[in-house]
C-alpha cells in the first residue's frame, strides 16, 4: 500500500487530501511553513499522519538550521513550536514534535533518524491496532456480514499506510466472516467522510452508502448498524474521546440502540497528562468552511457560524479504545486488557 506521507532528500512528500477525490496528487514541501500550511488547510489531515509530518517538518528545520556541523537548538525549537501549534487538539502532533526534540542534542541526522523511525513505526502500530480492534469486533457481534458506521476518515490517507477504524474495517472486509455494508457521514469539516471515506471504501472494493451527518442516529435507531468503529485524535486519562464533529451524538444514539461504540487509536493519541475532555482545546474552523461550498455562498452574507473541527465523547459511552497494544473498556474498570 503506498505510504500517504514520504521523505526524499529533504523534501516531505504527501497526498494532498484537498484534491481527491477528483484528482490524486503528492504535494512536495520543502520548508516548515509549506508543512503548516499543509497541515492548517487540511491537505495533510488525521492525528497519525499530521504527528508524522510534524516530526519530518523539525528534521527540516535542524538541517536547515545547521552550519558547520553546528545546530542553532534555539532556532530548531521555536520552529518546533509552531509546528505544535498548527492544530491544537490532535495530540500526536504534539507528542512526535517533542519525541524529535529528545534527539536534537545529536545533531540534525539524530533528529531525521528519530523522525523517519516514527513514520516506520505508524503504519506498523496502526496494522497492529486495527488487528485487535477487527477480532474484538467479530467477538462482540459474531461471524456474520457487519454492517458497521463509521465517521470522518481513519485510513491510509489519515496515517502513514492502512488507518486506524478504517484499517480494521478493512480487516474486517477480508476475513471469513465479511462486512455487508459500511455507512460513513459526510462529516465537518471539509466533508471528509463524502471525498475521502468514500474514495478510500470504492479503492478497497468495500460495500458503502454515504449518510447525512444528521442521519446517522437514525441508521442507529432503525437497526442498520451492527457496530460503531470510530478514531480519535486524543483519549484523556478517564478515557473521554476527542474525535471529529459528529461523533459525540453517534455515540449517544449508538448507547440509546445497544450498539457497541469502539474507538480505534494508536498510543500516541492517549493522553495521560490530561484528566479529562473538558480540559481538551477544540479547534474552530473558520465559518467559511460552511457558509460556502467550493467558492460559492449557500448563506447569506455575513451569516456567523459555530465551526468547531472536533467534540467530546464521555468515557461512559465508549465500549473499548483499542490500540497497537491490546483494549482498555473506559466506561467500566479503566483497565488495559492484554
């Protein structure tokens, strides 16, 4: 599968996700300002892959930033912030920046190692976490056809190859046992459900419809769902999820439904330094985004909106988070089980 996020002498390659899904094309970016631009304007977008770019974009900056042999740290690290800063609630944006930052003593090589360590090991922890979370699923709702719900888009475009919910749909697609459908939303902001989910699903050659945000609680309530499988771009210590807009009321209508609710993250996104979600910075996208649709107004001018990019799930409505290393159920003893 080829890697959504690339190095080559210097220069990041990724897929830019605001083409597709009518034209497939690698953005090449040679500085850190081309990185958070990327980033920002979601070309490059979902936790894994943003935490990917962000680690290659500080090994950027200490080559660029190296004369002589001799690294300006000061100058690495003050890149390194803004990078960080380029979308607040995805941790593992945050988490890969300081991860490189511990090699900067070594020099700007020490820091593209620990980089390109970082995307090696993404596509392997996400292969790994989509494993589990497919024969946690196949437990909970048995052998036959699924027909799963997801939400936003969790897969190789989202991560450096395969994808977190949509990597264990995936699995779930190839077993024994198969998946019947997959309904996904269009999914705030950008539709990303609608360009991305939906390309990603026809490139597989998985069964899919496409629902209204607004009407995935009703696919719930009328019985259309077999399981929820969702990603995250932070889990707070108690286990409160930090997801896409939308998510929070498919988790209320999947608990209403008795329906599992199943998040799919690497480690990198648990953030055991924050309690709990209301301490969790959501971003909010500029009401462009919604007042407009490719360049044309469908709102009045100068309409205000509330465009938050993600929302809070409680603890108490999640089944499991699954990882590369195994489940932890927060709702019920907050343990990790192997």
């Amino acid at each position: 599968m080829t890697r959504s996020i690339t190095w080559q002498d210097g220069i990041i390659g990724a897929v830019d996700q605001c083409a597709l899904p009518h034209s497939y094309r690698e953005l090449r970016l040679a500085t850190v300002d081309e990185v958070i631009d990327a980033i920002q304007r979601l070309a490059i977008r979902g936790a894994p892959a943003i935490g990917v770019a962000g680690a290659l974009a500080v090994a950027q900056s200490a080559r660029s930033h190296t004369r002589d042999g001799v690294c300006d740290e000061s100058a690495v690290r003050a890149e390194a912030h803004r990078i960080a800063e380029a979308r607040p609630t995805a941790v593992n944006l945050a988490w890969a920046v300081n991860r490189v930052l511990g090699s900067l003593g070594g020099g700007a090589e020490a820091v593209l190692a620990e980089a390109l360590t970082i995307l090696t090991e993404d596509e392997q922890r996400n292969r790994a976490a989509a494993d589990h979370a497919a024969g946690f699923v196949r437990e909970l709702c048995g052998p036959g056809p699924l027909r799963l719900l997801t939400h936003c888009n969790t897969g190789r475009l989202a991560t450096v190859g395969w994808g977190t919910a949509l990597g264990a749909i995936r699995v779930l697609a190839a077993d024994g046992g198969g998946v019947a459908e997959v309904l996904f939303g269009e999914t705030r902001p950008l539709l990303q459900g609608a360009r991305l989910t939906a390309w990603e699903l026809a490139e597989a050659g998985i069964p899919h419809r496409m629902l209204v945000d607004s009407a995935g609680a009703s696919a719930l309530a009328a019985g259309m769902v077999d399981c929820v499988l969702v990603g995250a771009d932070r889990v707070c210590a108690n286990g409160d999820v930090a997801n896409k807009i939308g998510t929070y009321p498919l988790a209320l209508a999947a608990a209403r439904a008795g329906v599992p609710f199943v998040v799919v993250a690497p480690e990198s996104t648990l953030d055991r330094a924050l309690p709990r979600g209301a301490d969790i910075v959501i971003e909010e996208r500029a009401a462009s985004e919604v007042t407009c649709y490719a360049g044309v107004a469908v709102a009045p001018h100068g309409t205000a909106a509330f465009n938050p990019a993600f929302d809070v799930t409680p603890a108490d409505l999640v089944t499991a988070v699954v990882t590369e290393a195994g489940l932890f159920r927060p709702a019920a003893v907050r343990e990790r089980v192997a």
